[in-house]
C-alpha cells in the first residue's frame, strides 16, 4: 500500500509524497471565507524549501492487546492511523469514512498512553468544548503532547496499535460527530507553540493561531500576511487548507514545512514538494504539520494594521461572527459563489433544530446554542439538494466531517 498525498515524505512521480508502507492521515483545522478572489487553479509551488535543523522524535512503543477503531476524519491538521490504514481506505477523501468496527471497551491503550504522557491526557472529553462550532461528542482520549519527542512515540505508538489518531488544530472547519471520535486526538499548542523571526524569514509552530502569527508579523513591519487576518485556525490547518482570502494564500509565502510521518520521523518540504491550490494544502494522509517557515516582505507597520482592521471590519459586517460556526461551509463552485447560490435559492434563515443558514451570509450555518451535528448534516443535505435542483451544481463541502459513521457522500446524499 502506498501513502499519496503531503504532510511528509518527498514528491513521486505525479508531484505527491510517497512512502512505503504508508497509512491515511485524518484531521481538523481551519475554515476560509467565501469573500475574495478563489479563482486559482490547483497547481505546485515555486519557491525553494530552505532545511532548517531537525531532530526527529524517537520513541519506545509497547504493544497492547487490542487497538481502538473509530471513525476517520477528513480535515486539516492531523492524522488518521487506524484499521482503515490497511484496509487502503481513502478517509482523508472521504470526509465521513468509518475504519472499522464500533469502538472496543477494552482500556489497555489508553492507560499506556496516559501513563506515557504524564498528565496530558484526558478520558471522554467533550470536543465541543475545542471546536469553533461548539459541537461534538467526547474523544475516547484527548492527547496534549508537551513536546516533539511526546508526538513523535504517541504517533508510532497509535500506528503499531492501529489506534486511529485525529489531530484537532484550532477546530475552526469541523463537525465533529454527536457520537464523538472513539480514538486519540491529538491537540498540539503545547509542542507546537512558537513564533521565531529573524530578518525577512519567519517560522511559526502548527499549534500557533493564525490570525496571532498575522498580527505578530505586522507589527514587525513584515507584510504578506495581512489579508489572512481574522481567519480562524491554526498555522497547520492553514498550510492543510491553504487558508486564503481577498486574492491571498497561505502558499503565497511558502518557503518550507516541517513535518512528521507516520513514523514518527521529521521531514522537511519545499513548496514544490506540496500540491497546492484553491483550499488545498498539505495532504494530511502523509503525516502531521509541525510547522512552517515563510518568506515575506518589508512593509510599514502603521499601514499594515490599517489594512488589518479594514478586513476585519469588512468581516464583521458580512459574516456572523458572532454565532459559533465552522466558517464557509462550502466551497466555492468555478465561476460562481456558494453563498448566491444558497441565497438565490431562498434558504437564508432556514432553520433545523437549534441550527440555522445565517441571514446575513448564506455560506454559514450558525449555531444558535445548543445545535447538534445532525442538525448541520439535515441543512447541508438541504442546501445541496436545492442547490442541485435550481442550478445543477452539487455544492463540495469545505467543512471537514470528523467521526461519522458512513461516507460522506451517504451523510449529503441529494
């Protein structure tokens, strides 16, 4: 079986990462708004990826008796390692894919990994508390690694075992199921925290919020981020989602990312080793961001925050910031927007349960307190099926769907 896709390993021959041996890589990350121009065409990087010294995590796995499966995740920052790894299932495609069976009761991983990490762990947490949508089931076992070397045997560890492994980023583009994920997620602001700038060149950690890296770099008199600001997630979901906004990209400033293989292995990639284009980073099936390094341009630090607080006035005005929700809930269609669509359907306000289509930006489904995942799932299916029937256009998803039981296109059937 090989592993295609970008979050570790070189470029094969079709410009995607391969490894041997290889299992998907599942996530949750960072959602884009549907404001500016999204017109480009997925295509490969053109700056050079600059090494930057790296030392790859080592680890002692035991093995248990029984691994844990769950469902899979689609979505970025973070990776499924489970039953569906050798089955060939493709779940980070597949944003509702199920990897195997229902969960087992046995708890023998959970306390080897509890014991391992030393206090960052926590048993049956609520996602909802992590996410931007305020919705979600527990997590069989929440992991907080406090560094490199945590990651790096909690990895491999979930791989030997076949523990199907999430790794939640700022959960800013995710619906978590109500059921929850029966496996580990993995939550990296402890290991992958920090911001370093010298000169023009600038490496941020996957745990960092992007909007602090944006403002951080402005203040610095470094420009190329601006347009980004206010775009919720974290730095490792931005470079899986390729964030983007107002006619800027993530990729825009590339110089190279550090990430880590299924192995539990550091690697670095250049912007030629990473397809790339319209919401479309690092693929997650091939390991997870750590973090990024950029290049960007001398700019006047006054003028930049102007720029900063126009956006996100402009923002505000458009979008219903506040209601939690996952951002742009689909992607934009060629030549057109998801939001008019919606709109011109007359589904502004349509409302299920405590979820609803904001009135103010049809592209949003709101959370109004107290809304489940199934009262997301029933208004997207409804907004595809409108949508197809006025337009002929079936609407994709831009939401990553993480711990459902069937495929997504069973869960938005039209």
């Amino acid at each position: 079986m090989s592993l295609r896709g970008n979050h570790a390993g070189g470029a094969g021959g079709d410009g995607r990462a391969e490894l041997a041996d290889p299992v998907p890589l599942c996530s949750g990350g960072s959602p884009e708004p549907e404001c500016a121009d999204h017109g480009r065409q997925r295509r490969r990087g053109s700056n050079p990826g600059k090494r930057a010294d790296a030392d790859a995590p080592h680890g002692d796995p035991r093995r248990t008796t029984q691994p844990a499966r769950s469902p899979a995740a689609n979505g970025p920052g973070g990776l499924g390692i489970g039953p569906a790894a050798r089955s060939g299932r493709d779940c980070t495609q597949d944003p509702g894919c199920r990897t195997g069976a229902e969960g087992v009761s046995r708890t023998d991983w959970v306390r080897e990994i509890e014991a391992r990490l030393a206090g960052g762990a926590k048993r049956d947490e609520p996602l909802a508390r992590y996410t931007a949508y305020r919705i979600g089931g527990p997590a069989r076992l929440l992991a907080t690694p406090k560094d490199q070397e945590q990651l790096g045997w909690l990895v491999k560890f979930c791989r030997t075992e076949g523990i199907e492994l999430f790794v939640l980023g700022r959960g800013s583009n995710v619906l978590v199921s109500d059921a929850g994920f029966a496996g580990v997620v993995v939550r990296m602001e402890s290991s992958a925290g920090d911001i370093v700038i010298e000169e023009d060149q600038v490496v941020a950690g996957a745990g960092v919020e992007l909007h602090a890296l944006v403002e951080r770099t402005c203040a610095r008199g470094l420009a190329g981020l601006e347009r980004l600001a206010g775009i919720p997630g974290s730095v490792g979901g931005a470079a899986v989602m390729n964030a983007g906004a107002f006619g800027a990209e993530f990729f825009d400033h590339l110089v190279a990312l550090e990430i880590m293989t299924p192995y539990g292995e550091t690697r670095l990639l250049g912007p030629d080793d990473v397809p790339h284009g319209y919401r479309t980073g690092f693929d997650p099936r091939s390991g997870i961001v750590l973090s990024a390094s950029l290049r960007l341009v001398a700019g006047d630090p006054r003028e930049l925050q102007a720029e900063i607080s126009e956006l996100l006035r402009k923002r505000w005005e458009k979008q219903p910031l506040e209601y939690p929700s996952c951002g742009s809930v689909f992607k934009r269609p060629p030549g057109d927007y998801a939001g008019r669509l919606i709109e011109a359907c007359g589904l502004k306000g349509l409302q299920k349960g405590r979820a609803k289509v904001s009135e103010k930006h049809a592209n949003f489904i709101i959370n109004l307190g107290g809304a489940t995942a199934e009262d997301v799932l029933w208004l997207m299916r409804e907004i595809r099926r409108r949508v197809s029937e006025k337009f002929g256009i079936l609407l994709e998803p831009e939401v990553r769907l993480v711990g459902f039981d069937r495929p997504v296109e069973e869960l938005l059937a039209v």
